[in-house]
C-alpha cells in the first residue's frame, strides 16, 4: 500500500497548498473516520458513503479532499490490502512511518495515529 499511501499524501499536499484548515483536529478526525471505516474495518463501513464535506471551509476544498480520499480507497494496492490482511495489518500498513509525501508528510501530519484496534 505504499505507493497508494504516498499518492494520498501527495494530493492532500496539493489540497493543503490552498487550505491549510486541512490541518484541523475535526478534518484530520473525518478523514480518518473515512479510512478506518473503509479500509482497516471496512465490514463497519461496507454501507457508508465517503462523506462530501471534511470540514474544510469550502466546497471546493471538501471536493478535492473527497476525490483524494475515494481515489486512494479505490487504489488497487488498497482494494488487495482490503481484501487479504487482517484489520491489524491494514492499520499498520496505513499508518507507515517510513512512506512520505514529496515534500516530507506523512500519514501523521493529516490522519494523527490510533495505537490500538478497539477491542
């Protein structure tokens, strides 16, 4: 999954260029919620849509956080993560300290950390 993960990060670069809020607690919440739910427990998600709004300040910005989002979580790499490792592994493969942006992110800067599945 890491290219799909630097992908992501290169294009929440990209949206963070014109929108720093992208860096605010309840973005970075909503994007996560949207990656847990579809990628480390998708069985939780399987119904949900990816959201349209994350909080950013305009639609626009919401827009272009969204297609990054639903660009990633179609991602074959992602789709075959989904479909072969356990939820432990597919957070851990998501939360990859050593996969970065171009310009240095890392899944940190956007998502912040879980440390455990709940139980």
């Amino acid at each position: 999954m890491t290219d799909a993960l630097r992908r992501l990060l290169d294009a929440l670069d990209a949206v963070s260029e014109e929108h720093g809020e992208i860096g605010d607690t309840v973005v970075r919440e909503q994007m996560f919620d949207t990656v847990y739910a579809h990628v480390v427990q998708p069985h939780l998600g399987a119904e949900r849509e990816v959201p349209a709004s994350f909080g950013m300040f305009s639609d626009a910005a919401n827009a272009a956080v969204r297609a990054a989002l639903v660009a990633f979580l179609a991602d074959p790499e992602v789709v075959a993560v989904r479909e072969s490792a356990t939820a432990q592994e597919r957070l851990d493969a998501f939360q990859n300290p050593e996969v970065a942006s171009a310009s240095g992110t890392v899944y940190d800067d956007y998502f912040g950390h879980l440390d455990a599945l709940p139980s």
